[in-house]
C-alpha cells in the first residue's frame, strides 16, 4: 500500500477567478489511491475566525481523484470563502497520497504551484 491516512496541508487559499479566459484562478486537492479497494476520506477545513468545516468522500480502488475547491459539489457542498486563509485535513480509512496546487492569476506572470502535506 501507497501512502498515508492523515495529510495536512496549513497552507491554503482560494484566488479570485480571475480576468477570464482560458486560463482562471482555482486550487485542488488531488488524492490517489493505490489500494485495489475504495478508500473514505474526511476533510476539515480550518479557519482563523470560525469553526471548522468537514465533509467526506470516496476514492476508488486504484483511481485518482481531484478536488476543486471552487466547486462545492466537490466539496461535500462547503462554499470555501474567496481569498481567505485556511488549512485543510485529511483522514482516510486507508494509505493514500495527497497533494495540493493552486494556480493564481492575479497578475500577469501567474503562479501555478503544487506541494505534498504533512503526511503520518
């Protein structure tokens, strides 16, 4: 088996969309697993100023999955506030590999970055 079942990314914050075109402002969360069996995930989003916010959802066996977290249907319906800090967590009943990216558009030389969590 590949991976963790607790990752932690502290870093994280939804920018704007952006001016358009083909190219606009999001981050994701991307999670893989290797099992031959589907894997339960808990997310918590961590805010400075308010409660925590958790949502779960399934990966299939040997699929990768990919979290917009300007999507709330992908979000377990959690509306991630544009802009903000957060940090978010993730708990499985099984390894998986995780990793974050953010793309920024807010100038002209964007930023597109990627980054495993903490992983244990």
């Amino acid at each position: 088996m590949t991976g963790r079942t607790t990752w932690v990314f502290p870093d994280a914050e939804l920018p704007p969309y952006g001016p358009g075109g083909e190219l606009y402002g999001h981050e994701s969360i991307i999670v893989l697993n290797t099992n031959l069996a589907p894997v339960a995930v808990r997310a918590t989003l961590w805010y400075t100023d308010k409660a925590p916010a958790q949502f779960e959802f399934r990966v299939e066996g040997q699929r990768v999955r990919c979290l917009r977290t300007n999507e709330p249907s992908d979000m377990g319906g959690v509306e991630v506030p544009v802009g903000e800090q957060y940090a978010i967590s993730l708990s499985a009943d099984a390894p998986i590999v995780a990793q974050y990216g953010r793309l920024d558009v807010r100038q002209p030389e964007m930023a597109f970055y990627t980054t495993p969590g903490y992983s244990e």
